[in-house]
C-alpha cells in the first residue's frame, strides 16, 4: 500500500473517532440533562401534590374543572370574573392536563395566562472538540375577560366538570380553542381523570373521581374499538376501490386491445375486397378483349 493512501486512511480512521467520541458525549450530557429535567419534574409534582393536601371544598358543596392542552404550554392561570361571586385565580403548572382547586358552582374562570417553557440543545465545535450549549426558551400569551380564547362556565351543581382536550398554539394564534379531532375527548378525559386522581387521592373527591374515571375508561374502551372498526372498513373501502380501478383499467385495455382488433380485421376485409375487385376487373377487361 502506498504511503499516502495508508495517511489518508489513517486519518479518515482518526475523524471517525472523533466523531463517534462526540455522539458518546453528546449522548451522556442529553442524558444528564434529561435527568435533571426529570429530577426538577417530580420535584414540582410533589410541590403541586402539597398544595392540594388542606384544599379546602367537596363533591357536595364544590366543582372541580379539569382538562388538557397540547402544544400550548406547561403553566397556566385561570381567573374568576363572575362579579357575583369571590376574586379568585387558578393556577397550576404542569403538561397537557390542567386540574382546579374546589371551586364555587355558578362562577366563570377565564383562560388569562399562559406560558411554555423548553429548551434547546445545540453542538459547536473548536477545532474537533465538540462543545455543547442548551438554551431555554419561554413563549406565553395574556389575556383580559373579554380577549380570552377559553371561558369556562362552572356548572351550578357540584361535582366534576371536564372542560376538553383542545389543539394550543396555532388556535391561540387565531384566538380559539378547538377539539382536538385525532385525540378523542373521551380517552383524554381517561387521561386526565387519572391525573386528578393523584393529586386529590386520599380526599373527599377520590370516591367521585374513581367513579367518573370508571366510566371513562369503559367509554375509551368503547371509542377505541369503534375507532378500529371504522379504520378496517375504511380499509376495506379503500382496498374495493382500489380493486375496481385495476378491473377498469383491464378492462380499459381489453377494449382498446379488441378496438385495435377490430380495426385491422375491418383493415384486412377491405384489402380482401379490393383485390377480389381489382380481380374482377381485370376479368372483364379480358372478355371485353376477345
């Protein structure tokens, strides 16, 4: 092997390393970050189950409004404008699925905050050393009573109010909420009433949350199997469709082929007929001769 190719691939070799070397650190330092992020998670869910330790209100004399949000956020503040009754905000901090402390029956929270918090993991490199840099981002929206996308009128009987799943940030942008079409509400309300659960387990609420969630869970059950049987017939349709197109497009040919056919059998007829005249002809030319 000549010296210069054998440079050449011990180089090649040597980027190789390197680069498999800054995947590996890539690899432990998201992992790191993924541990902290983690850590700092459970660290606000134990704070957020805390707070709902005393809380205050019951299933005969409270409502508790719940549901979740995607691509919208992970912090949000909903505030009381019913001028009958008490100034009061919810808050609460957490992903896609957002749970109310006991609240009056009759009072009407609107949507007034807001805020998604994310980060960004980026790869530099000085000379072949990888270095790695994460920036933190943070969107949010605010809102008055009138400009609020989301309004939720609390019912006037206690209990459980499930407000919905809905679509966030492009309906934000356009200024409402919309149901989600591919999440079901009915298995998000599964979702979200096994959240709740953890946060008022031990309480008064838990007896009705069970119940609700029994429910939900047999009418998930319910839509996913329906679900299934409206994709297999769409399948299915899809399927007789495509089946009907190939029996057309055979039988498009078949007819072009019986067309062609058709023309050169009518093509030969014609030839036949003009030698059989041009035969009979030259008969009588030589008759008329003699």
């Amino acid at each position: 092997m000549k010296v210069g190719m054998r440079k050449r691939i011990v180089a090649m070799a040597g980027i190789a390393l390197l680069l498999c070397t800054g995947a590996v650190a890539r690899s432990r330092e998201e992992k790191k970050k993924a541990k902290e992020e983690a850590k700092e998670t459970k660290k606000e869910l134990k704070e957020n189950l805390n707070s709902f330790k005393d809380i205050k209100g019951t299933p005969e004399d409270s409502v508790i409004f719940y549901g979740g949000f995607e691509g919208m956020g992970n912090d949000f503040i909903f505030t009381q404008v019913n001028s009958d009754y008490e100034p009061d905000i919810q808050s609460m901090k957490g992903e896609l699925y957002f749970v109310s402390e006991p609240v009056k029956p009759g009072s009407r929270y609107v949507l007034e905050y807001w805020c998604w918090h994310y980060h960004v993991t980026y790869t530099t490199f000085i000379g072949t050393k990888p270095q790695y840099h994460t920036v933190d981002y943070s969107q949010n929206r605010s809102y008055t009573a009138q400009t609020s996308p989301l309004v939720i009128e609390v019912p006037t009987e206690p209990g459980l109010y499930y407000f919905g799943y809905y679509a966030g940030e492009s309906s934000i942008e356009r200024g409402e909420l919309v149901q989600m079409a591919y999440n079901p509400s009915v298995e998000a309300k599964d979702n979200a009433l096994r959240k709740i659960l953890r946060y008022y387990k031990g309480t008064a609420w838990e007896p009705l949350i069970k119940q609700e969630l029994a429910e939900a869970e047999v009418a998930a059950k319910q839509a996913k199997a329906d679900r299934k049987v409206e994709q297999k017939k769409a399948r299915e349709d899809a399927d007789r469709e495509l089946k009907e197109e190939r029996a057309r497009k055979r039988e498009a040919r078949k007819e072009k082929r019986n067309s062609k056919s058709k023309g050169k059998d009518k093509k030969d007829a014609s030839k036949v007929s003009d030698e059989v005249e041009a035969t009979d002809e030259g008969g009588n030319t030589d008759e008329d001769d003699e």
